[in-house]
C-alpha cells in the first residue's frame, strides 16, 4: 500500500516534478543480491537497476566501504595508494592507448569533464550526438541530451543525428546499406557545422544506445561515423555510464561491440555500485593537453574511500565472473522472450547484448505500430507481479531489464513467465 | 619521506597537472578526528580540511555510513523514508521562504542546478560574481569561477565585481563609504549587460568569500548587491560549499552574517563529512517553475546511503555543539594570533569567522605589500613541524586555517606556539 502521509510530504520537500517510478510508488527498506524487499516484507525481483552492478548491497562491498571510511578519506591533494591500485586496475581493463584516469563523482561530471577536454584539445567547440540520448543533468550536457525535454535545448554547437535501428530503418535502406547510408547523417552534420563556422570537437554516444531503445546497430556504423568525426578534427567519446563494467557480456566496454577506441571514455552508475563514483579514462597526450589550461580538481573524486569501493566492484566482477553470467543467462532470457514472442503477438523485436536488453512492443508486425500504453500497463502489472523493469525508447515501447549482474537464470525463468501471464491477461 | 615509487606511479595514472600539496608530499594512511597519521606514523593536526567537518571518520557517522550500505541503497523514485527525514531535518535550519531541497553529490552539481534553475525562472542568463572566486570544475561553473585560469574563461554573460576587502579598499574609501562604493560596481555591472542586451539572472556569492581571501565585507554590501540584482529582475544564490553547516559560529550558514535571505542555497562540501553528498535548497516557488520545464533527477543524490550519513552529520553538529565550539575556539584562536601579531610584523591582519580564519603576511605593514613567497615557507614549515594549513586569496598570501569543526583550544595553542617558532624561525 502507498505511504499516503510519506508521498505528501515528499510532495512538499521535493516538489511534486521530483520522477517517481509506477503508478503506485514502491517503498523499499531492504536490498540484497537481485531482490528488493518493500515496506510490507513483499519480496520483488529487482530486473531495473544497474547502479547495485554486483547486487545490492554485496557483503564484500559494504566491507571494502566500512573498513575504509573507518580509517581514512581524504582527497588526492595527497599521496594515496588506494587511487593507484583502483586507477591502475582500472586503466588495465582498456586499449593501452587509455592509460590515464580522472575520477569524480556522477556520470555527468565525467561527461562535463571529457566534454571540456575534448574542445580545449581540439580547439573546437561542436559536438556530434543522438537524438534521442541521455547524458546527465548539466546545463553544458543537457544541451547534448534531446531524450528529455529541458529549458536549453539543443546546444548552438550542438548536431543530433540519428543512429541507424535495424527494426526501425528509413524507407529504402536495409541493415546491409545502413551503416554507409547513416553514416551520411554524420558527414552532413559535419558541413552544417561548418557552414555556420564550427568544427567538431567531439562525437559523444552512449556505445549501448539505452534511451535510444537499445536499436541494434548495424556493423561499421561507428567506425564510419567516427572516422568522418576525426578527419574533421574531432574526437571520440564513449559514454559507458550504461554499458560499461561487463553489462553487455562479451567485453568490459560497450565499446568493444565495435571495431573503434574511443580517446575518451566516460564512467558512472555501476562504478561504485551505488557509491559515488564515476570517473574519465583519456589518452595521455589530451590529459597533458588539458593539464596545461587549467588544475581539474574534485574534491570528493577519487578519495580513498571512493576507490576502495571501486576496486571491491572491480575484484567481485572478476571474481564473480559476473561479465561471463550476463553473456550466459543474457542469452538465455533473450531466448525465453523469443520463445514468448511466438505466442505473443505484442513482442515485434528482442533486441540487446549481455544484462541489457529489451523488448520492443508493438499494435501490429506489419506497421509496427508502437505498444505505448500497453507497455505502460505491462510495466504495472510485473510491478504487481513482484518484478522491476522499465521501459525505454522513442516510444516509450521498449521493455528495459537491465538487472543486478548476478541475475541468474532462474531469476529470468521466474522474469518470463511473470511476462508470460501478464500479456495473457493484456 | 616522500614514497618516490608511489608517487611516479601516480604521474603516469593521473598526470602531473593533478594538484599536490606542499613541497614534499604527505602520504596519510589514518585520519581521526582533528588528526591524520603519515606512513611513517607521524602524526598531523589537521587545520586545513573541511570536508571531514565532525572529524575524521566519526564513529557515528561511519556507524550511519556502514548501517544504510549494508541495508539498502537505491535512488528517490521510489519513495523512501530516509531522504524525507533528512530534507525535512535540512530545510528547518533554513528560513522558512527556503523549503524544498534537490539533493546532488558535489557542490558543483549544486552551483550547475542553482544556476539551471535561476536562469530558467527569471528567463534571463546573466550572472554576477567576485572576481576572485571558485565555484565549481563544469563548464558552466568554470565560466562563474576567475580565482583559477580555466580554457573557458570568464562567460559572455557573466560580470565580476570586486567585493570589498576593508584591509585593501580602493584609494579614497573607507570602511564606512565601503559599501556603498562597491555596490556601484553592481550598478555598473547590470548597466554593462543591459548594454549588451543580457539580464541578470542572478547575483551568486561564496558567503565567506574562500578564494578572495576571506576579507572583512562591510556591513550592508551584500544588502545592497542582492537589492539591486533583485531590482533588475535577477536572483540571490549563496554558496554555502565553504561557510555552511556552522562553521562561521554565529549561525548555520554564512549568508546569516548579512541581513538578507537568498532565493536559491547550494551546499557541498562538508555535508556528508567526505561523503558525496551536496544539494540546493530553494524556494518553493522556483522549483515548481524549473520542474515545468525539465525533470530533475540525480542517480546518486539523495540516496538512502546519503541521506542516513547527512542525517548523522546534522545530529553530531547539535549533540557535540560543534558551532558554538566554531564560535569560541574560533574567537580563541583569533585572539592568540592577534597576540602573535604584537611580535611578527609579518602578520598584517587576522579575519574570519567561527573556524574559517586567516592571517594575511605582508612586508611591510605600511605598503601592505603581499608576503606571497613567506607564506609558501611558512605553510611547508609548518608541515614540517606536524600542522597542516594552506593558504589563499589574490596574492597567496594568506594563511587559510579551516580545520574540522571539533577543533580544541589545545590544538589552537599547539596550532599557535608552532607558527611562532615558524616565524621565529623564518
């Protein structure tokens, strides 16, 4: 039952636009592993967040927290060894090309920070992004986000383009001619730059494409756009705030999934696994580069407590083998949800690598006419049935379950068959 | 000894632009309360950090910390308790006109949303600030803040005004005229932009004016900056990163030592005693405007973790009364070095509020001219003699003493006997 006399006074402590998620708004009072547990003891499996990357509130975390905040936290104004372990584990999981590391607190300041390294070094001002992109609550990274409506708007240097969605092409081009025909999209970007006298500083993109709807993106789509974007001056930034730390199974990065490092990468959410940590990982060179403008310095970034857990998150995913179970029952959910979509009509596309996938809902296969409400209603009903997800995409119809990384396959039996009875009742 | 191996390790990690303190680095492996401990165990009387603001892991803080991590921890769309006890408990220091809260991580994220919200209520983007000031590490905040070169530079639409520093007023000017004369310059500042057809948005001060070297503001200054920024339409926001939580000792925010109430507050800083946690509180009115713009969310901020640590900071600034200890050992301190300053004429002027204090070092207490190089000396000399403090404003040449708010009279005397043998010894 919703906490009336709670939900009021958070109206009048946070407003009433403060987002809350379902129509009746959960409160939960305990986490562990893939499970939440709300106020009234019901049990609900937790397939939404991936902020608890290695389950909420894994013992071996909390302890690398507590024995750390209990000894010491400072800043890196003085010599630690707790950030060169962390950082040097860290660096060690990418391209050697990116082998230094800036730390701060949320994954909008790591886009704020690669944003401002990327247009110093370049000496350009524009950036490349999608249009349908989520990349953090600044006013400088608000302007490159346009999934959500905000009062700057898209940024004067700023150019959206739209990433190439094999279920959802333009009229004319098939998968195999996507990623030249897309890519087109960028070159014009480009000219439109210059013709009103900017130069790119940057192609930013979330390599997993989450608010985007998690399209499937065709083979060398990437590699051409950033291709067009560094001979135009520009560098690459890829913001794994979503994919990153093994989500999408086959590889720490979702970068990987395509033939191109990045010269920067951004970091958040998952890092610390609900601590505050997020962080920038950058070639030497624009490091150095940046270094000679200005002293990046945050205050909370990167302090010994900070990196502890970061190197806890870090220890338990290998240990774990958490990247390989996301590669493994990743697999297998995305088969079950096939095997759904043979007797549920509503299931237009299954889509997504590793822990991050989604289910694209749609009226009718032939139009493919978006599912919107409905998808609304699916999200409830799981909700009801003790289950977490969320939904995503220009639509609104793209079933999102991105859970815990140690989400196993019972837990996606138990996920798909709760699906299966909630579209039986549609 | 400065760990060389560890700290070559840290330029190849972090860069070499990765600001360190003092000429031999220290190496902390231990803080508590008022005191870190080095690797060689040698131990230091912390007179320099604020974060750690009830002292290095307070137990009950830690205790907090470690209860809600090992309990729950997710994010505010979903209803939780915790965050409404703590924003409730937050807002009631505050005056009534200021009720509702957005909570963030970092102090710049509180200046990045203080500055979304102003320029989105009042339609306009001017903002106006000291020219010697330090915000914040985004783009946007980079723009606000002059008191470090930054490849942003000072914004197109912000105007930076000189505050008056009674020690150092322009020619012709005294204490009494003071306020007066520099609010002119805000006159002239708003007539500046509407020149250039911007409006302010806001007037955006640190409350204790850190970076500009913590001058004595007449009376009435900020009365009479904030009347005629709120004339022309534009907002008071108060920084409170620096001042806020008790530390001036008169009061729990800085803005309480002049007689105007701000729209917007932003703190940082010691608000989870090194915890990642920092927020807006603003009023009512504002919030509801932006929220019909945009949605507000912070992954991390205002997480039950967060919220249970900020909750314990509250409760041990009143249990422990850390700000009327800020107000005497503070007094205490001022005193004994205004005693010092009766045998070194170096001292030129003791200032500050509470447990933000400093001595300014000049040559000669005729000319005022600034002891920039002394001050480096004395600073390293006394880390050398176990006491760690900085030191700040336009000529560095004042010795910043802000340490965590538990701060004794013995460590006041220690504190004061070692920079007499220091300038002794200079």
């Amino acid at each position: 039952m919703t906490n009336q006399a709670l939900l009021e006074r958070r109206y009048n402590l946070l407003g009433k636009a403060s987002p809350l998620f379902y129509e009746r708004p959960l409160q939960f009072v305990r986490g562990e592993g893939v499970w939440l547990y709300d106020i009234d003891g019901k049990r609900y499996l937790d397939a939404y967040n991936n902020v608890p990357h290695v389950g909420h509130c894994h013992p071996q975390v909390v302890e690398a927290l507590c024995r750390q905040a209990g000894t010491l936290n400072t800043h890196t104004r003085y010599l630690d060894e707790t950030i060169i372990e962390y950082g040097e584990k860290l660096v060690s999981k990418f391209d050697p090309s990116l082998s230094r590391v800036h730390l701060c607190c949320t994954g909008t300041e790591s886009n704020e920070l690669a944003l401002r390294i990327a247009r110093t070094c370049t000496g350009a001002s524009g950036v490349i992004v999608s249009d349908f992109a989520y990349h953090g609550n600044s006013k400088t990274v608000a302007e490159i986000s346009s999934a959500f409506p905000n009062p700057e708007g898209v940024g004067t240097d700023v150019r959206v383009v739209t990433v190439p969605d094999v279920y959802r092409l333009r009229p004319g081009i098939d998968a195999a001619s996507a990623a030249e025909a897309y890519a087109k999209d960028i070159a014009a970007a480009i000219e439109d730059m210059a013709a009103n006298g900017i130069k790119p500083a940057a192609l930013l993109v979330d390599t997993i494409f989450s608010c985007e709807g998690l399209p499937t993106v065709p083979a060398e789509y990437l590699e051409k756009a950033v291709a067009l974007v560094r001979a135009a001056g520009g560098l690459y930034i890829a913001d794994e705030v979503q994919p990153g730390f093994g989500r999408t199974g086959t590889g720490m990065w979702g970068y990987e999934q395509y033939d191109v490092v990045p010269d920067i990468v951004t970091m958040g959410k998952p890092m610390g696994n609900g601590h505050p940590l997020a962080g920038v990982v950058v070639r030497p060179d624009l490091m150095d580069a940046f270094g000679k403008e200005t002293t990046y310095f945050n205050t909370f970034g990167g302090n010994p407590v900070s990196c502890a857990v970061g190197l806890a998150v870090l220890d338990v995913i290998e240990r774990e083998g958490l990247m390989e179970n996301a590669n493994t029952v990743g697999n297998y959910a995305r088969d079950g949800l096939r095997k759904l979509a043979e007797r549920h009509d509503i299931i237009g596309d299954v889509r997504g690598p590793g822990l991050f996938f989604g289910a694209e809902m749609v009226r009718d296969r032939q139009t493919r006419e978006p599912a919107t409400e409905e998808t609304g209603t699916i999200i409830n009903a799981m909700r009801e049935r003790g289950i977490i997800i969320s939904r995503t995409g220009r639509a609104d119809n793209v079933l999102k379950i991105r859970p815990p990384m140690p989400f196993s396959k019972d837990n996606a039996d138990f996920l798909l068959s709760a699906l299966d009875d909630t579209l039986q009742a549609l």
